[in-house]
C-alpha cells in the first residue's frame, strides 16, 4: 500500500475553502482565508461587499458558520427579482410565532419557507418581537431557497454532522 492510497480521497479532490463550505465550518482557516472566501462568495452573490452580507457566527462548539444575513438576502432578492407574494403569521400552541413567506420570480415560479420563533404569552411585547424575527427569517430562507443556496439557522447546526 503507497502512501497515496492511505490518505482520504475527499481530501485529495476537494480544497480547504470547498471542504469548509461543505461542512458549514470555516474553523481551521486563517482569518485572511476566511476574508478571501467571504468576498469571493459576496462577489457570486453579485452583492456589494460594502452591505457585510455575510456573517461569521461561532457556534459553542468552536465552529465558525457562514451566515447569509437579512441584508444579504435582501439583495439577493432585488437582484434575482423575487418579489412577495404573501407573508402571513400564525400564532401555534400559543407560545410559537409562525410565519410563512411565499416569494414570486420573473418567470412566475413560487417559493414558500417558514420562520418560528418562540414568545412569552403573559408578556405582550415579546409577541411583537417573535413576529418581526419569524417575518425575518421566512423571508431571508425563502429567498435563499429561492436562488438556490442552502445555508443552516443557527439554531440547526448541532443537529447537522461536521463532515
């Protein structure tokens, strides 16, 4: 057996930046890696740099995730010309903000998504709040459905293997 055939294939074929995007963890890259990635990613975004698009979140386990943030989505949005077609919002087991946001492209093609978050029912202004962060988040996922990019919430992370 040749070293050749002991080392992992994936790692032959893929780059540190694909490996790290694969696996949604930029730990282990220097900041100079992750500032390179980040601007080439917001420039295939066709995204002004200048907005901060994209956010680096460490997560408790020491990973560093890549987030599209609002801002980002946003602009995804204008730039593939995705428009709302509806955002609604339900209140579930009385205690969950749930909003579902429909988003329409040039060509017609619908894209539905949904954001949840949890509020304190015996304290209204947490209800307002739920609501503006559920719209929030329904419209930054349906959009980054919508063009194609799948990004974790944070709040999926650790149920999502690092590769």
């Amino acid at each position: 057996m040749t070293e050749t055939d002991t080392q992992d294939p994936v790692a032959t074929i893929v780059d540190e930046r694909t490996r790290a995007l694969l696996r949604n963890n930029l730990a282990g890259m220097s900041r100079e890696a992750i500032g390179a990635l980040v601007a080439d990613l917001t420039a295939r975004m066709g995204v002004d740099p200048a907005l901060a698009p994209i956010d680096i979140i460490p997560d408790r386990d020491g990973a560093l995730r890549p987030y599209i943030n609002a801002r980002g989505a946003s602009e995804l949005a204008k730039r593939n010309q995705l428009s709302d077609d509806s955002l609604d919002w339900e209140i579930v087991r009385d205690s969950v903000v749930l909003v579902t946001c429909v988003q329409r492209d040039a060509e017609g093609r619908t894209t539905r998504d949904y954001g949840a978050v949890p509020f304190d029912p015996d304290r209204p202004p947490t209800l307002a709040r739920a609501i503006k962060q559920a719209a929030t988040s329904a419209h930054r996922r349906t959009t980054l459905r919508a063009v194609g990019i799948f990004l974790n919430e944070p709040a999926e992370w650790t149920a999502v293997p690092d590769v």
